[in-house]
C-alpha cells in the first residue's frame, strides 16, 4: 500500500522523535532532510560543503538544492509508504513536492518555544544513524555513547543558542507557511503539547486510520 507524509515543527519540537515512533509502530521508511544533511557534511562531500555555509549559520539550505537534493533521496526509497521529515521548510519546497507527489498526511508539532529552547542546551545526536538523546528525557545507557552501537555522540553545532535564535526566526519567517498550505489541502493534522510522550498517542491514532500497526513479533 502507499502511505505518504510529512511531519512539521518548530526546531526541537521533537520531529526526530515522533518519526522514530512512528518507525517502530508502522514500519514506514523515514527521510530526515538534516539528518541526511550531516551525513553529507560528516562525510566532507560536495553537497555537505554546501549545506554547511548555511546550516552552521542557521539559515535554510536553498529551494533549488534542497527540491534536488530530497528528490534524489526519495528515489532510493524503494517502498511508496514514507514519512518525511524536515522536508519541505518553505512554500517553494512543498509546491515542488506536490507537483511530484500528493501526500496523504501531514503531522504539525505545536510545541511552546520555551520547551524548545531548553531541550536544545541537552540535545545529544548519533550522526550516522540520526538517533537523538536528551539529557533530560532520553539519555544514553552510557553517557556520550549510542545505545545501539556505542559510538559517540555529539552535540549539533547549531545548537548553540545564538543559532537556535536564527532558525526559529526562519522558521516563523518560511516554514509556518507552510502550514497554511497543507491546511488549504485539507490535509493538515495539529498537536499541541509540551512533551512528546502527551502527543505520540494522538499522532498514532491519526496514523493508524492509513496503516495497520507493525505485529509485535512474529506469531
Ligand atoms: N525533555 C524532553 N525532551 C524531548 C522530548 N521529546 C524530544 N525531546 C528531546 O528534545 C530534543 C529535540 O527532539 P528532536 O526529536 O531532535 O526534535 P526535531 O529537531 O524536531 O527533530 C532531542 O534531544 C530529544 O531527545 C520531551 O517530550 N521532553
Ligand atoms: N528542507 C530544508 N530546507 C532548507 N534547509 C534545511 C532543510 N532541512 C534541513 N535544513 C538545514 O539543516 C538544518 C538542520 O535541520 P534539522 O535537522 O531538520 O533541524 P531540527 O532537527 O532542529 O529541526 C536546518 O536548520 C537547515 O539549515
């Protein structure tokens, strides 16, 4: 069956970690624009140099990179049943993906900007894999290790609070637009809250009107 959808939010709003919820319940593949991003940047390829100049400044990559760049992504997607997450961030971004492809659903994370900001200071990454920790809601078995794999962690460069700032500055400027979008579309789907734990069970329950959840082993 195809399934596709986007997840919306504010910097630290907790995308990663509804996705990664999402994942373990539905089963869906899951393409986080900035976490493939860092990938690129890790591994000091063309497109990370580029993203770089911009993303360690807090300013969103350009439209045409990004339309190129996500479009790439989505084809090494085998499945037809995807939840995007990061992508897209402007009008420009969504109107190229719904040129290409209409969505099913779309999840907007309402989360107060003062949660934001505190999660940001104990935000914790696992680059390759994407995998983020909290000192304060999730953190490591081992401190500074991956649970998975025991490699480090670290913490983003754009975490650091005077480029927190910028981005959610970028984000009332560009990406709440496209909230509106989707609503015009008739296929937005809001959650307010201040921890994740109060918003996944409304985001699976929406969910699980398009997919059947993932058997708990096999019988
Ligand atoms: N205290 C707290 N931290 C959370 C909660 N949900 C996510 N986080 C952490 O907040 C940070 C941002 O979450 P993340 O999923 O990376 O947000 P994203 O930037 O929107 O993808 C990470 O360090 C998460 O571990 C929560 O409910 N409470
Ligand atoms: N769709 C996009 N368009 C433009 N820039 C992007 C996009 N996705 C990611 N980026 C860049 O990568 C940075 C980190 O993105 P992401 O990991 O999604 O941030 P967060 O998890 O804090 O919301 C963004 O601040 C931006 O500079």
């Amino acid at each position: 069956m195809a399934f596709r959808a986007v997840i919306l939010g504010a910097p630290a709003s907790g995308k990663g970690t509804i996705s990664s919820r999402i994942v373990k319940a539905f089963g869906l593949e899951h393409l986080a624009s900035g976490d493939k991003l860092r990938v690129n940047i890790a591994q000091n390829t063309p497109i990370g140099k580029e993203a770089k100049t911009y993303i360690e400044k807090g300013l969103l990559v350009p439209d045409d990179f990004m339309v190129k760049f996500i479009a790439n992504e989505l084809k090494q997607i085998r499945s037809s049943t995807w939840l995007l997450d990061g992508f897209p961030r402007t009008i420009g971004q969504a109107k190229a993906l719904w040129e290409v492809q209409k969505l099913d659903v779309v999840l907007n994370l309402v989360v107060p900007f003062d949660v934001i900001i505190d999660r940001v200071k104990g935000r914790w990454v696992h680059l390759p894999s994407g995998r983020v920790y909290n000192n304060n809601f999730n953190a490591p078995v081992v401190p500074g290790k991956d649970d998975v794999t025991g490699e480090d962690l670290v913490q983003r460069e754009d975490d650091n609070p005077t480029v927190v700032l910028k981005r959610l500055e970028q984000y009332e400027k560009l990406t709440r637009p496209v909230v509106e979008f989707y609503k015009d579309k008739g296929i937005l789907n809001e959650f307010e809250g201040r921890t994740s734990d109060e918003i996944w069970p409304k985001v699976k329950s929406i969910i699980s009107n398009f997919l059947p959840g993932q058997k708990i082993g096999k019988l």
